[in-house]
C-alpha cells in the first residue's frame, strides 16, 4: 500500500457512505465494471439522492474504497455481514483509501487505545489537525469551513463504529475489533491499523 498517498479534503463530501458501500459492494462482487454499476445505481435510484448528480462522483468514491480494501473476503463482509461487523470494514475501507482517516484513526485513536486513555475532547481532534498543518503545506492550506467539516466528519466515523456514543460525548468506547476485519487486516500484513479498532494482540 502507497503510504505516500497525498491529503485530500474529499471526505467533505464522500463521509462514511455505509448505505451506498453495502449497494456498491454487492455489484462490485459481481465483477461490474464502474461505469456498469452506476447506470444499475441510477436506474432504481438505489441511493434514493434527490438528483442523480451525486450518483457517479460518490459510487467511483465506494468503487475506489474498495479496491483499496485489496481483499474480496472483506468486499463480501462489507456487502454480507451484520451491520456492526460491515461498519468497521467500511472504516478500514476508508482508511486504506484516505491518508487523512487513516492517520487520524493510527495517530490518534489507536494511540488512544494503546494508552488506555478513553477521553475524546474537542482539543485531540483540534492539535490533530494543527499538527497536521504544521507538518503539510495542502493541509494547511485548507480553509477552516473545510477543516471543520472534516472533523465533522472523521467523529461521525466513530459514533458509527461505536467508538463514540454521540457528538457530545468524550469517552471512547473500548470496542472489540470483529473477527473478519481482524482476519483481513492480517492477511493484509496492515498490522499498523489493527491498533485503530482496540487490537493488540
């Protein structure tokens, strides 16, 4: 995996996609090619948007997301499985497939879990991100709606997963990675990501 992928702000607009992802994967197992899957998604309006201008743009971002997954057990898993085990595959997904995801999630979720350390201020996720523009020049050149979105954003991915029971709250949960992820995460030789789900061992 290219660890050098650069930021983007994209996830302003692609968030979690839980509902669009389990759609897509079940066409993407079907071997369909991207353009194949779009005219199916438009035809039933199966992502029920109001216009189908989002349509292309955000089925590519779920088409992308899954082949960075670079496992078609966990594609399955994503399409198939219940949905608390789909969700954090969808995180993975997202952290293979976004650098920004991915550092938050190891950086400083992971390290959360490794510490023991279950608080989550609006202060983590803000000298994150100040880290993050002090260390990167398209980072830093994001506007402040931009980065507020995005950690808009990045905290809905844990109240998702059950990481964070809500918006307002600054406790972790110690959650339990599920054993699929766990098994792909290792057949991927991705250890570095199993501390983002609470795995250590």
């Amino acid at each position: 995996m290219d660890i050098i992928m650069p930021y983007n702000g994209t996830l302003t607009a692609e968030q979690f996609l839980f509902y669009e992802m389990r759609i897509v994967s079940k066409q993407y197992l079907e071997n369909k090619s991207i353009e194949e899957i779009i005219a199916y998604i438009k035809q039933d309006n199966l992502f029920q948007y109001p216009t189908e201008r989002q349509v292309s743009r955000l089925t590519r971002a779920c088409y992308k997301r899954l082949d960075a997954l670079d496992s078609e057990k966990l594609v399955y898993e994503l399409a198939n499985a219940p949905v608390e085990v789909a969700k954090q595959i969808n995180l993975y997904a997202m952290m293979r497939y976004n650098r920004l995801v991915r550092e938050f999630m190891e950086g400083l979720i992971g390290e959360k879990y490794r510490q023991q350390d279950f608080s989550y201020t609006k202060k983590d996720i803000n000298v994150f991100f100040s880290r993050l523009q002090e260390q990167n020049d398209d980072v830093a050149a994001w506007s402040e709606q931009t980065i507020m979105k995005l950690k808009q954003v990045l905290t809905k991915c844990l109240i998702e997963t059950q990481m964070l029971d809500s918006v307002r709250d600054a406790t972790l949960n110690p959650i339990f990675i599920s054993s699929e992820l766990e098994t792909g995460i290792r057949e991927n030789n991705d250890l570095t990501a199993l501390a983002a789900f609470n795995c250590f061992r």
